[in-house]
C-alpha cells in the first residue's frame, strides 16, 4: 500500500501494490499511454500487451512478403519447361509433326527396355547404341517400328524399325534430364548421346554435357553439367580450346507421351508455363488466291495465307513449291524461299496473312485476262497492266521441297507478308504442266484476246510478233534451233507480253489473211497506216526480220497483199 503520506493518485493512475505471486496485477487500460510523473517512482503505467502483437504482425508480414519476393524473383528466373509429346501411347503420330522413312529399314535394338533420360511421362524408350540417336523414341502403331526424335529443336521424326520391341520398358530410376537446352542468347545445345568427346582446354577435369553446333558445347564436372541455383539455371559454354562463358538457361525441353485424342495442341509443344511459342507445324500452309496482276513480264499472285496447325506455323523452307490450277488446268508453279525471311503464322483465331507471290518467266502458264472472272482489265500509258480477281474456284497445292534453316519455333505471334519471288525463272526449262493443259492455255488465250484484236486491230496493218505451230523446227530468239513445243510457245508469247505493247495471240485457223491451219501467231497491239510503217516499228526495236514483219489480220479479204517482210 502506498504511504498514507503521499497525495492522491491522479485521475486515471493508480498506485503499485504488492502481491502474492499468484494474483495478476491491476492495470487500467486507459494508462497504457502514460508514463509516471518526474519525481515520482511510485507512479508507473503498465504496457498494453496489444503493442507486442502488433509488433509481431509487422515482423510476419516483412518476413512474408521477402519470402514471397524471394520466391517469384526466382520462378521468374527459372527456364520455360517444354514436354514435346509427338506420339501417343498408341503410337500415333500427333498433328504438327512429319514422318521421315528413310530409316524404316534399318533394325533398332529395344531389347533392353531402357527408358528414355528425358521423358516427363514414363512412356519414352532409349533404344540402339549412341550412332542410332535413338535415345527419345515411342513404339509405333505397328509394333515393329519406333519413331524416333533425333532433332529436338524440329519436328521430323524417324520411322525406324525396332528390335525385340514387345519387351516392357523398364521403369526409370533417376529424375528426368533436360533433352536440349536454348540459352539466353539463343543458342541451342543438344544433349550428348556418348561417344569420345575432346578435353576442353581450361577444365579438363570436366566433361561436356551438350553439344551446341558451332558454338561448342556445354560442359561441366562430373555429375552434372547445369548449375541450378537461386538466380536461376546457368551452364558454362566454349568450344574444346575456347574459353567459357556463361550463360543463363532460357528454355528446357523434355519429351513425354501425348493423351490420345488429345485436342488443344498441335502436338509440338505442351507447354505448361504458357509460353505462347509458334513451332514449325509440319503441314504445309494453306493458300488461296484472291488475285492476279501482270507486272514486268510476271504473274504476281495476291493469296491469303494460313497455318493448318491450330497452334500456327513458321514458314522457313528454303523450296516450298506453290502451284496453282483452275477449271482450266495449270495456272503457275514456281518455287518460293523462305528460310532468309520466314513466314509467321498465327493459330485459330488470328487473321490470315496476305501474301504477293511473285512467278517469273518459265513459271506460269496464264495470263490474268484468262483468269478469275475472266474480266481483266487494261489501263496505264506507255505499257499495259492487267488485273483479274480470283474465282474461288481455284485449287492451290503446297509441297514443301527443301529444309528449314530458319527458326523453328518463335514467341512473336505476329505474322509477316511482303513480296516473295521464284528462286529460279529464267534460264531454266519451263514447266508448262501436261500437252493438254497448254494447249488449253493457248486456247483460253486466244479466247480472251479475240475481242481486243476484233475491235481494235482487225483490217489493220499491224507488226507481227511470231507465228508458231508444234513440231516446227526453227530457231529461238537466242538462235538456238528448236523443235517447238506447244509449252514453248505459249511460253515465248508470254514473254513477248512482257516486253511489247498490248500484244495479243490469234490462232490462224479463225482468219482468212493466214493460208496455213494450226498457227499461233503473235502480234503487237498497236496498228499502222501502211506496211512501211509497221516494219520500221520492228526496226526500231532490233527485231529479227524473219520474226518481226507487216501484216493485216482480216475476215473481210484474204491473204492477199496482207503481208509485207523486211528486206
């Protein structure tokens, strides 16, 4: 008790009283904020436990919210994991992929049922020694082959036949290792089937781990040659007498079995941290012309472009052959090379990509004034373009003859267009399709250019060109000496096309001014007043005399006086 001596308390303190051990002591909340006067001793306000708790909370939140900083900056830093799943426990191939024969005849050996050191899903074999790179394959529908993936980074697999194939594959007992590896810079590292490898020159207590092209290769001590920490995965890379660098590991690729009837994926990539990567499909594009134009003794095709993968496609062959047909026959066929600027295209949902296709000489049959609607249309001084739109009737057919030496797979969604041009036009021997389908095509010229030669031309003196029949055997305009196919004279008229005005094609046998049947005959679009005049226009442009000379082209007389040759 206090001393009865000492003044009252003030108002909301109280005094310190002793007491049993046992007994809780006596606080008023309201005190919590005070301190005891100066001079005082006997006057101490006791702490609220509140503040304790408070405190407490502020310690678990900093320490939580470090933790969890801790954490995403090191998922962030963790590799893309990619499971690439080609075939089904059934043994069929997924979409996206391509199946290549050339090792069907080849005997694998399966007997040991070793699993492969990449699979996710416990369904992958190892099969064969280190030159058969059959270290990531899945049983075939056949039981008698395995389809092998030797290249992680495409999308070909190998059709190789297995042996001792229906003994079980063993279980794995180790966690799966990285099939390839993309590095932050973008280089990309496969992993080491066996084999005797060099010593690198600054380690060579290390081995290495996977081979990198030209780049050199992955190595590492014994055990191991990734280096997984908190800041993420990181390899050391050199060739065998180079120093290493390192570098940060960007992406991880693994293999694994896809579901059965599986949808949602073309089978490329399953790729569980969202990626968004567009991977070669391995089906080749699907196109659709939406016009023609006649430009510089060309077909430029305009077509609209889209991947036949759900997941979109990259277009980077280096011969992809595009050809095309309508009702008619053969329009164009030409080869296209993608591999130095691929073509991107997105997956379901996005819009097409338009493309202008570019078919040189030798490389198309048709000029536009026979294509489409049948409707071309002329204008331009000094020169003529023609313009048709497509019909939709046309069928166009894709064939994929080359390699891909561009990227297989990419993050950009966004797809790219432009111009691209046949990789070999002059020079080379046109391909004209079937007897039948050219003939078709000079028809269907000689069709669509009547009107044009009935109205303006007719009975007047005008320059022609060349006059042609199959089997003649004359010279070219190069002076070699040729037996003329119905292909190589539709191909000449359609260079002369090119390089002369308003030219057109009549067939002898539809005007009385030519005495010979079965003729193609040539003739520029530009009319005379007499004969003189027409031939000096083929002087002036260097013609050959037996090429280029006067003549009228007439229903309403007969041939003659319709013909004047240079002398």
């Amino acid at each position: 008790m206090p001393d009865p001596a000492w003044p009252p308390a003030p108002a909301g303190w109280q005094f310190w009283s002793e007491e049993p051990a046992s007994a809780s002591p006596i606080v008023d909340p309201a005190a919590a904020a005070f301190e005891a006067a100066p001079g005082s001793p006997a006057f101490a306000p006791q702490r609220a436990p509140a503040q304790k708790c408070w405190l407490l909370a502020i310690v678990v939140v900093v320490m939580g919210l470090v933790a969890g900083l801790g954490f995403m900056y090191h998922r962030l830093n963790e590799p893309d994991v990619i499971v690439l799943k080609p075939v089904d426990a059934e043994g069929n191939i997924q979409s996206g992929w391509v199946l290549d024969r050339s090792r069907s005849g080849e005997r694998i050996d399966c007997s040991f049922g070793s699993p492969s050191p990449y699979d996710k899903t416990a369904g992958v074999r190892s099969c064969g020694g280190n030159a058969d790179s059959g270290d990531a394959c899945w049983p075939a529908n056949d039981g008698a082959h395995v389809l092998c993936l030797v290249d992680p980074f495409s999308n070909v697999l190998y059709l190789v036949g297995a042996q001792d194939l229906s003994m079980p594959r063993k279980s794995s007992t180790e966690d799966p290792t990285p099939f390839a590896l993309v590095l932050d810079d973008g280089t990309q590292c496969r992993a080491r089937i066996g084999g005797a490898w060099p010593t690198q020159k600054e380690r060579p207590d290390w081995v290495g781990y996977y081979g990198c092209g030209d780049d050199g290769a992955v190595w590492g001590p014994q055990g191991g040659g990734i280096k997984k920490g908190f800041g993420g995965w990181t390899v050391e890379i050199g060739t065998e007498d180079g120093p290493l660098t390192t570098h940060k590991v960007a992406k991880v690729y693994y293999v694994g079995v896809a579901t059965p009837g599986g949808t949602g994926s073309d089978g490329r990539n399953d790729d569980p941290d969202g990626t968004g990567l567009i991977t070669k499909c391995g089906r080749t594009p699907e196109m659709r012309p939406l016009g023609y134009r006649a430009e510089n003794g060309a077909l430029v095709v305009k077509v609209e472009v889209k991947a036949r993968c759900p997941s979109g496609d990259i277009v980077s062959t280096d011969r992809l052959r595009v050809t095309i047909r309508d009702d008619l026959g053969l329009v164009c066929s030409g080869v296209f090379d993608f591999s130095r600027d691929p073509l991107v295209l997105g997956g379901e949902g996005s819009q097409p990509t338009t493309l202008e296709l570019e078919f040189g000489g030798g490389t198309f049959s048709r000029h536009p004034n026979t294509l489409g609607d049948r409707s071309g249309r002329q204008s331009g001084s000094g020169g003529v373009v023609t313009e048709a739109a497509a019909s939709g009737a046309e069928v166009v057919d894709c064939d994929d003859e080359g390699t891909s030496s561009g990227p297989q797979s990419t993050d950009n969604p966004g797809a790219t267009g432009g111009r691209k041009s046949t990789t070999s036009a002059g020079g080379s021997a046109p391909d004209c399709g079937s007897d039948a389908d050219t003939l078709a095509a000079l028809r269907a010229q000689v069709d669509a250019d009547r009107p044009f030669v009935q109205a303006n031309l007719a009975d007047r003196w005008v320059a022609q060109l060349s006059s042609k029949r199959p089997g003649l055997v004359a010279p070219d305009v190069d002076g070699r000496v040729l037996t003329w196919t119905p292909c190589e004279i539709l191909q000449q008229h359609l260079r002369m096309r090119g390089q002369y005005p308003e030219v057109r094609l009549v067939w002898s046998d539809e005007w009385r001014t030519f005495d010979l049947a079965g003729w193609w005959v040539t003739i520029a679009g530009v009319t005379f007043p007499d004969p003189d005049a027409a031939n000096g226009w083929c002087d002036a442009r260097a013609i050959p005399v037996d090429e280029c000379f006067a003549k009228v082209v007439s229903n309403s007389r007969d041939s003659r006086a319709s013909t004047k040759y240079r002398g």
